[in-house]
C-alpha cells in the first residue's frame, strides 16, 4: 500500500473545511464556525457581486438555526432541526467576520466516480514500495506457504476493511457523512482512540518514509553505478551470496568480471559514491527544501507516475520470467543447496510485510464516498483487493520462480528484488529511474500528511512556524538517513510498520468497534465475539512475531 506509497489530501471534517479556507485566505481572515451548516450574519455576502446583501429569508433562517442549536445538542435526535429549515446545499455559505461569506456548493453527481474509476483508484492507491519485498516475502515463508498467507492475508484485510467502510454508517443519531475511521474511533474510545489512532497513521506514514529514503538512496546509487559502468554481464547477481552457511559463498564471483576502469579511479568513485555512506546524505539538500514547502499540492500532480511505474514492473517481471524460465524444485520441509523449504518458520516476516501491501484502512471511506453507486460499494472493495492480491501473487510468484538456481541459490532474493539486476540493466535502470522520480514527488506529500496530523494536533494549527515545520522534518529526515546507513533491509523496516499499524488500524480498532456497535444494537453473538476476538489476538501476534523472526 501507498497508504501510504500514491498519497491524497482530502477534507475530513468540519474543522478541516475551516482550516483549509482559512489557510487559502490568510491568518486571522476566519473565525471559528458557527452553527453548522448555515451561519450569516447581517453584512455583506461576496458571491458574484460583492455589493450583494443578506436577504430577509437568510436572515430568518438563520434566527431559526440559532434557536435550535440552543434546544440541545446536535447529537440528540428529536430537537434538531427540521428539514425545512435546513438549507438547501446552494444556499449555504461560510461566513468571514470581514463582511465576507464564500458558497459552499452542493455535491455534483457527476463528480462520482464508476466503478471501474473507484476500483483502480484502490488499486492504484494501495500499489507501492511493499510490491518490491512480496518476492522476499515468499522466500521467507516458503513458496507453498508463501501463496496460501498472502491468499489468506489477503481476505483477513478486506474484511477488516469492509467493517471499516460501514463503521460509520453504524452510529445512529449522529451525521457521519464527513467522518473518516479516526473520527469513529473518537466517537467509541474518546481521547484514547483519537491519539491513538493519530499514532499509528504516524506509524505508518513515517515508515513509509523511511523505506522511500532507503529505496531512494538505492535507486540514486544504481543510476549513477549504469552511468559510470556499463561492463557488468550477469543476468542475475547475487549480492550477498554468503546468506546460507552451507553453500559455497564464491557462487557468485563468476558472473562478475572486471570493469577494465583503473583501481584507483574505481576507489575514488566508491568513496564518493556510496550507498550507505554518501548517498543517503546528497539527497538531504533535495529533499529537505521541498518538505518544508507550505503546500504539496503541485507534488499532488505527479502520482500518475505511480501507477506507471507499478505496469512497468509488472511488465519487467514478465519479460524477465520468459527470458529465465522457470527454476523450481519442490522440498517440503528440508533446506537444499540451491532451493528453500515449502514450509518455513520465517513466514510472519511475510505476514508483516502484507498487512502494509493491503492496507488502505485509514483512508478507505473517503475513496468510497466518490463511488457514484453507493450500493455497490462492497462489491467495488471486492474486486478492487482481488486486484490487489493478483497483482502481488503475479509479481511474487514469478520473480521466485524465475530466479535461475542453479547457478544460484533461492535464498539471494533481496528484499528489493531489483537489487538482483545489476546496476547495468538498461531495463531494470528504466523501472529504478521512474521509481526514484515517483519517490522524490511523494516523499514530500507524505511529509506534509504527517505535518498536517501532528501539528494539527498539538498546536492546532498546520503551519505554526517555519523553525516548528523545520525542526519536525529534521527528525524525519534524520530517521530516514540513519536506517539508509545503518539497516538498508526494506523488508524489515516495511515489516515492522505494517505490523505496528495493522495491529491498532486493521485488527484492533475495527473488530471492537464491530462488536460495540453489534452489542448496542443488541445483536452481538458469541461466534462473532469470539471470530473478532481472534482478530485482535491475530494482530498481537503479528506485532509480537516480527521480533522473534
């Protein structure tokens, strides 16, 4: 998933709205809202004409939502206002204590996405980095075992995701309409469950972070290495072919052959041109300035490079899976020289690693609510995550397949499987370079969704100061460098945050508030306590795992 890696920014919520404006029009040019969803004053209201008044039926409407909201909370039912008194979406504004009002316009139908538009925008949404560690995965699981997690994983996340969607839909007396699951989880656990949940999207999102600093510095050193050395012949390298000890760890030294460049210029290169010790600090003085821009809505316009680099892997994995053929031997439980057992105790390490790839949770009711048939959009996840999970089993499957042993053995596979292709692969140098320009456009809309969160939060405010906006991004930043320098292994790291955020945001915070809302209702039984019950345990499981794999 691109909750993470395809990034949006949407209004979630009445005090979003007002921020938003607020932030369009400058400090101190908005107060606080009033009573929602109408509120005038008897001043000038700025449509067209900018002369244009108050008329006396505004006016009235106005007196008469005020006296309502004094009767009771919006939350009690029975004394709230009745349609007729509610305006119509057109006729509503927000007013500006300058003499100012702006129209909040009504919903266009046909602004609603089809299906087919809603479908692979989850799909599109969900794709990122975690498709490069799915091959990894597998080989950690076993290829038999592999297949039946993720297949198993897969519908586990969809479920946890279709409670997520109706979530909302079950809270009566409230208009949820503009609710996101954070919102649900403040409605059921209060304090508790907004911080929380703005803990584990932090998670998430500085996770996500971190493993595009990794990938960047990667994909950086790897264009330079195709430009300055173009002589490497293998098809298929094995970059640190000493992972099993009982296999020759000279293997690997045939496929490569001396670049005929002079050894001390080649020292020279190496010394400044590292992918641990120089790389990761060059891309600070890119990537540093564009965090701390006030808006990431002109990076926004570069996502569709997203979806081009995902068809262009799944491209390169075809080509490369007809190129190599098929390299497979099935050993159900012992480790051979060249191949891996079906079955491995290492599996939670792919277990983590999928609950990130299918996680779209945080985001999902605002995908849905562009859905132009709202009825079909259980249907719509269906298929979508169907997608999901045929796009990773294709790339997963076939890159394990391919991988030639012999001559090398399966347990090379990198949690980047693009690390298998050497730096001069003109293919593999096209999927790195397109991939590199989509991480340097997200990077920077992912920083600002953890700005927008965490200072929305703690000071109330999104852009506080530029020294406050600086200093956070400097820790980003600093988490992103040291793991580049210190543990490059994307799989762990894709592991470790997806099992951390899965456990609150897909198993927790959904199977209780399931069973809340069911008890409520009064319909909760004890097959689906104690289905949603295992959830929870399924999730504390997957955390507790990934520090004994």
């Amino acid at each position: 998933m691109q909750l993470l890696f395809n990034s949006f920014v949407c209004v979630t919520n009445k005090t979003d709205l007002y921020s938003t404006i607020g932030s369009s029009m400058g400090p101190g040019q908005l107060s606080s809202p009033g009573p929602w969803p109408f509120h005038v004053e008897p001043r000038n209201i700025v449509d067209d004409d900018p002369q244009e008044r108050v008329s006396a039926e505004a006016a009235i409407l106005n007196s008469r939502l005020h006296y309502y909201s004094r009767l009771t909370g919006s939350s009690d039912r029975l004394l709230s206002p009745p349609n007729h008194v509610i305006p119509r979406p057109e006729e509503i504004y927000i007013y500006s204590p300058l003499g100012t009002a702006f129209k909040v316009t009504g919903s266009d139908p046909s602004s609603k996405n089809p299906s087919i538009i809603t479908i692979f925008a989850i799909w599109n949404t969900m794709m990122g980095t975690s498709i490069l560690s799915i091959p990894w995965g597998i080989k950690q699981a076993g290829f038999t075992l592999g297949i039946l997690i993720l297949i198993f994983t897969g519908l586990l996340m969809v479920y946890c995701c279709y409670i997520v969607l109706k979530s909302s839909k079950a809270i009566p007396y409230v208009d949820t309409s503009d609710w996101e699951f954070p919102d649900v989880c403040r409605y059921y656990f209060g304090k508790f469950g907004q911080w929380s949940s703005l803990v584990f999207s932090m998670v998430s999102l500085i996770g996500a972070m971190v493993v595009y600093w990794v990938l960047m510095s990667n994909f950086l050193y790897n264009t330079g290495q195709f430009i300055y050395n173009l002589l490497i012949c293998s098809p298929v390298i094995c970059p640190y072919p000493n992972t099993d000890p009982g296999v020759n760890n000279t293997i690997s030294t045939v496929y490569f052959i001396n670049s005929g460049n002079d050894t001390s210029d080649v020292s020279s290169f190496e010394h400044w041109w590292s992918k641990t010790n120089t790389i990761p600090f060059y891309l600070i003085i890119l990537l540093l300035p564009l965090l701390c821009f006030r808006s990431a809505s002109f990076f926004a316009r570069f996502t569709f490079l997203g979806t081009i680099s995902v068809i262009y892997l799944i491209v390169l994995v075809s080509v490369k899976a007809f190129r190599l053929g098929f390299h497979l031997e099935f050993h159900w439980f012992d480790t051979t020289e060249f191949f891996v057992p079906e079955f491995r105790l290492l599996f939670p390490q792919l277990t983590g690693v999928l609950t990130l790839a299918f996680f779209i949770h945080n985001c999902i009711i605002t995908l849905m609510k562009s859905n132009k048939n709202q009825d079909n959009n259980v249907r719509d996840l269906s298929i979508a995550y169907l997608l999901v999970g045929l796009t990773y089993l294709y790339v997963g499957v076939l890159i394990f397949a391919a991988f030639p042993s012999p001559p090398l053995f399966k347990d090379c596979i990198e949690p980047n499987f693009l690390d298998n292709f050497p730096s001069s692969d003109v293919m593999v140098f096209v999927a790195r370079t397109f991939l590199l320009f989509q991480m340097i456009t997200v990077y920077p809309l992912l920083g600002y969704l953890v700005r927008v969160q965490m200072m929305g939060q703690i000071f109330g405010n999104h852009y506080p100061s530029f020294f406050h906006v600086l200093a956070l991004n400097i820790l980003i930043v600093g988490a992103g460098v040291l793991m580049a320098k210190f543990y490059p292994n994307i799989g762990s790291i894709i592991r470790f945050s997806g099992a951390t955020c899965g456990l609150a945001l897909v198993f927790v915070f959904p199977a209780l508030v399931h069973m809340i809302s069911l008890k409520r209702q009064g319909v909760l039984r004890w097959p689906s306590a104690l289905f949603h019950s295992f959830l929870i345990l399924l999730g504390l499981a997957n955390l507790l795992a990934q520090f004994f794999m």
